[in-house]
C-alpha cells in the first residue's frame, strides 16, 4: 500500500531494522530474506534522502534521522492495526487471533489458566501470548507490541490509558500443621515465624504485601525470597515459615499443595489490579472482549479465606 509514495509496509522493515540492527534478523523477524530486507533498506534511504542505518563494524548505528523516525512510525503502524481491528466485528467463536498479555505468574496461574480451559471450547481460534513483567514488557506496550498489561495499581505505567480490572485481599499462607493456624493470632505472633517474599520483574521489585506492611510500620523477617508467585508453594511445604498470598492464588494451592490459609489479622489495603491497554486498542473489539472475559474470570472480591 502506499501514500505519498510511500510503501508503508517499508515501515514495517523500518521498525525490524532498528530493534535488531541487522539486516538478517530483522529479515527472519518479519519474514524476508536478507536481499530483500537490505533493498527495503536502501528504499528507505533512497525516499528520506539519509542512511539512516550506518554500517560500523559488525553492528549497524541509527542516525539522528532514523531516532527521531522511528516514534512516529511506530504510532503509525499501531494507529493503522487498531484501524483494520476496529474495522471488522469482533466474533469470538470464529477469530483467529493472538493476544499479548504481560502479567504476573500468580495472575496466569489464578486468572488465565482457567480462562484458558473455557476459551479452547468457546474461542478456539484464540491463543494468548503470556510474557512476565519487566521494564521491557512496559516498553512493548508503549510500543503497541502488547495488547494488555495487567499490574497493581501501585505500579501504573504513566501515559498509558487503564481500567480496574479487579480486588482481592492477601491472606495468610503456611503448611497445615503450623502452629499459626491452631487459633486466632495476632500480628506480632504472625511476625514471630520466618517469611518467604517475592522480588518480581528484573528490577527485582518487593511486592505490594511488603510495602503495605511497612507503611503501617511493621517489618516481616524474609527467610526466601522466590523470583515469582508460583515458586512460593514448594517453599512452604514441612517448613514453619509462613507468606502473604494474594487470596485467589491461595485458593488454588491450598487444593493443590494441602496448605493452611487464614485471614489476616490486621486490615491491609485491597490489592487492586489494573489492565493497560495501548491507545490504538481503545476501540478493539478483541481487546475490550478480552478485558471482559479476564475481569468476569477473576469475579468478585475474595476475603474469605476459609471459603
């Protein structure tokens, strides 16, 4: 397709050669052969008259041109796949498509896995890419790369449109035989027992549990620290140590590990959830469909940690 002369789909290259600099694989991400891959490139410089790629080495180098091109080929391609999104309805049951979802473990784990299981009957034309929160996730969204992102609210990507998508409170979480679980305790007992925490992303950030906890000035002694949620069960199991779980994670391995929950004995706030979404995405069907689908899987507020 073209306009103004342009070949849009030159930016498309455009965008491959300056994540990868290098023709090869910024040929194998987008489905050329190199030859071809480096003729887009030298229409590239041939249309906006610079290199824009400048060979250095064994590396290729953008010029100033190139950096400032690149934001705004990038909006234009995400502008024109929102268009052709919003341009057809959106039918589940016969859509084929892939969905880019950054999230935690805990969430895939507690939310999507059993998501998934109803969409293979309803949807199944539909696969949901899932990749781990990181700096470069939140990068892949601003990029229109991600459809959804779904974090806690205290960790919010600014500029980026948002919606809750749910609550849930922590509870308590340790091995059936713990001594914590035999009646009603009270905080500075449950601060007694060796904690195990999770450090999440690769800033290895703490978890919201922790800085609810120091804000109203208590400290839990970490005996572990996992690198994600789902770590946390086997660390448990024929230990006295104890750790806050997100209450719909807790229900899940308390079937599967045999492990005791209880409530918390002070009020800590909700954890609430919130799903990003791109600005080109506003008006996908596909995307709201999903967002609706994730929020109606994860139903209402968990407190209970009994039920």
């Amino acid at each position: 397709m073209r306009f103004k002369g342009m070949d849009l789909n030159l930016f498309v290259a455009f965008e491959a050669l300056m994540e990868t600099r290098s023709t090869a694989r910024a040929g194998e991400k987008i489905g050329l052969s190199q030859p071809a891959t480096s003729a887009a490139l030298a229409r590239l410089r041939d249309f906006f008259g610079d290199e824009l790629l400048v060979v250095r080495g064994r590396r290729m180098y953008p010029t100033p041109l190139a950096e400032t091109l690149l934001p705004r080929v990038r909006e234009c391609l995400r502008s024109a796949e929102g268009a052709l999104a919003t341009s057809s309805s959106f039918d589940p049951a016969r859509a084929r498509r892939t969905f880019r979802v950054v999230t935690s473990d805990y969430v895939m784990a507690a939310v999507l896995a059993p998501l998934l299981r109803e969409l293979a009957h309803e949807a199944p034309g539909i696969a949901l890419q899932l990749l781990l929160p990181s700096q470069a996730a939140a990068e892949s969204l601003r990029r229109g790369e991600a459809d959804i992102v779904i974090a806690p609210s205290e960790y919010a990507i600014p500029g980026v449109p948002s919606q809750l998508l749910y609550e849930e409170h922590y509870v308590l979480v340790g091995a059936p035989d713990h001594p914590i679980f035999a009646g009603a305790f009270t905080l500075e007992e449950m601060l007694h027992y060796g904690f195990v925490a999770v450090s999440v992303g690769n800033e290895r950030s703490a978890t919201v549990g922790d800085h609810q906890l120091d804000t109203i000035g208590h400290t839990r002694r970490i005996e572990v620290t996992a690198p994600s949620f789902t770590a946390v069960p086997w660390l448990l199991a024929g230990t006295r140590r104890l750790t806050l779980m997100h209450s719909r994670f807790a229900r899940i391995v308390r079937a599967q590990f045999g492990l005791a929950c209880a409530p918390l004995p002070v009020d800590l706030p909700p954890l609430r959830q919130i799903v990003h979404f791109h600005e080109t995405r506003a008006h996908d069907d596909g995307v709201a469909w999903l967002i609706a689908r994730i929020r109606e899987q994860a139903g209402p507020n968990v407190i209970d940690a009994a039920s």
